[in-house]
C-alpha cells in the first residue's frame, strides 16, 4: 500500500485521481475552517438556487465532470 498523501494545512483540499490513489495539487491558501480556495469551491458548491432550476428542469446539465 502507498504512503497516505494529506493536503497541507492551510490549503485548499481539491483533490485529483482515483480509488484512494489522490493527490492535493492546489497550494492555493485558505481561511481557517475553509476546505476548498475560491475557483474550486466554485466546482464542488452548488447554490441552492441553481440546484432548485436544475431539478425542475429535468436534470442537471452541468459543464464539468462531478468532483466528489
């Protein structure tokens, strides 16, 4: 088994890859109690306005891959 790779403290936690096999390679800081820098919470959050018109629209046709 690989060594466990961690996100530093203090940034972002964006991860990349697949089946435990992840790395953090955003180094971007973050504020304290914050998991993701601003462009990926952008990706992984979803305004609760937004989910809503998706739902009643027969789906969600989102433009990138799901993140988590």
């Amino acid at each position: 088994m690989s060594d466990l790779s961690l996100p530093r403290p203090g940034r972002c936690k964006w991860a990349e890859g697949e089946s435990g096999n992840y790395t953090f390679p955003c180094a971007n800081r973050v504020e304290p109690g914050v998991s993701y820098c601003t462009d990926h919470a952008a990706i992984v959050y979803i305004p609760p306005e937004e989910r809503r018109r998706n739902r009643s629209g027969g789906g969600m046709s989102l433009s990138f891959k799901r993140a988590a």
